[in-house]
C-alpha cells in the first residue's frame, strides 16, 4: 500500500469517527429528533484523533492554544486564515517551536493535514530505496507536497546530503509553486538554513512564510 492511500485510508477513518462521535453526542440519528452540538470533550478527542492521524507524536497531542503566549499567536494567526502564508518558527532548543507547531495544526479543521520531521522524512526517502518497500520516493514526496497543510518540523538538524537537499527542495518548491500552506520549525535562522541547504531551498521558505522567532529558555529543563 502506498502512502497516498494510506492518507485516504486515514480520512476515511476520520471520518467514520466523527460520524461515530457526532452520533455518540446525539447530533446525527434520525430518530434522535434535531442535530446538537458536538460536546467540548467530543470536539477535542477529535481533534486528538485527526492530529494522531496526521503523524503528531504523542508528546504533543494534548496541546492547545491556549497554553501559547497571546503575542506569539497573533504572529502566527494569518496561517489560520485560510491564505497561502506559512510560518517558519525559529529559536534554540526546547523553546517551544514544535508544540507551538502542533497548537497551530490542531486548529485547522478544514482539508489534509500532515506532520513529519526533515530527518524522519529522509530516513523514509532512503528506505524507499531498499528492496520491497512499500511506498517510493514519487509517493512521499507526493504525499508531502500534496497536503492542505504541512508541518515540516527540526529543518536543518542534521548536515544534509545532496540526496537530501535534493528531496527537500522537491517538497518545498512544489508547495511554494501550488500556494500550500507549511509550518517550518528549525533551530537555525532563514540565513542559516541557506548555508545548510542553500539558497534556492531558503528563498523559497522565505517567500512563502512569515517568520516568527521564539525565545526563551529550554522548557524540557525543569
Ligand atoms: N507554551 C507551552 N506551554 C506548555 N508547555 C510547552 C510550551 N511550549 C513548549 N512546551 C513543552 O516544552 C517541551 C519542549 O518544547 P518543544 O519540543 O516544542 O521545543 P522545541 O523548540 O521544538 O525544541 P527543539 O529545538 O529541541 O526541537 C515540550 O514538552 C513541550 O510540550
Ligand atoms: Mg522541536
């Protein structure tokens, strides 16, 4: 099976469940007389679901935004309306980069959603090169380029092939081209990354997303 229908696969499930959830809350059954609301709780284990769904690792799938910094959000907020912008959140380890990432996926409740790391999506890049792998390189990349919206989470942590650089621009030029929406986490700078992964990949970033630096300290430190 190939990840783009494992994609499907995943909206349908989605969709089941919510179908499933919404008849749970009352909302859906003939018999049950008008629709209502979904409750808070059934709205949030399904957001939870769609976000799992998505590839959010379990750390992070509580999150919302309400645990981020009001001034942050409004930085990131044009992403939510609905134009092409994205955002590249940059600042030093454990600042919040991702969780805000993740905050910022879950609200969007609309379209195909995505979350994966630069370097999980080349370890699947190269496996696509082993003997009886289940996806190719075509359908990743597709897959990633595809999607309403992207996070594309740790860009630059590891010093990248010409393989690698390669692919991400692949991925990076397709959403610019097609006006799809990406999250960019990085430790490093747009400046940075250009050294990284060169200009053609950072011009490319930069055009296509607000940059919103975070600061602070390391919050895994207790
Ligand atoms: N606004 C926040 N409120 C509560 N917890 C937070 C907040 N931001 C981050 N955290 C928690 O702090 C930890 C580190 O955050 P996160 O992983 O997002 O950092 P990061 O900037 O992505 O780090 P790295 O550069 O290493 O990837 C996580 O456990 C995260 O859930
Ligand atoms: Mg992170």
């Amino acid at each position: 099976m190939d990840v783009k229908s494992n994609q499907d696969l995943e909206n349908i499930r989605d969709n089941l469940v919510r179908l499933t959830e919404a008849r749970g809350s009352g909302k859906s059954t003939p018999e049950s007389g008008p629709p209502s609301e979904p409750t808070e709780e059934v709205v949030r284990r399904m957001k939870r679901r769609r976000l799992a769904n998505a590839g959010v690792p379990a750390r992070f799938l509580g999150v919302d935004r309400m645990s981020i910094d009001p001034l942050v959000w409004k930085r990131c907020e044009p992403l939510l309306d609905g134009g092409p912008d994205g955002v590249f959140l940059c600042g030093p380890v454990g600042c919040g980069k991702t969780h805000l990432a993740v905050a910022l996926l879950r609200e969007v409740v609309q379209g195909s959603i995505r979350f994966l790391s630069v370097p999980e999506l080349m370890l699947r890049l190269r496996e696509s090169f082993r003997d009886g792998a289940r996806s190719s390189e075509g359908d990743i990349i597709d897959a990633c380029a595809g999607c309403d919206l992207l996070v594309l989470d740790d860009l630059g942590v590891e010093k990248p092939s010409e393989f690698a650089v390669q692919s991400l621009y692949l991925v990076v030029d397709r959403r610019y081209s097609e006006m799809r929406r990406t999250v960019i986490t990085s430790n490093f700078t747009i400046g940075e990354i250009a050294e990284r992964v060169g200009d053609r990949i950072a011009s490319r970033i930069a055009g296509m997303c607000r940059v919103v630096e975070l600061q602070g300290e390391d919050r895994r430190v207790r």
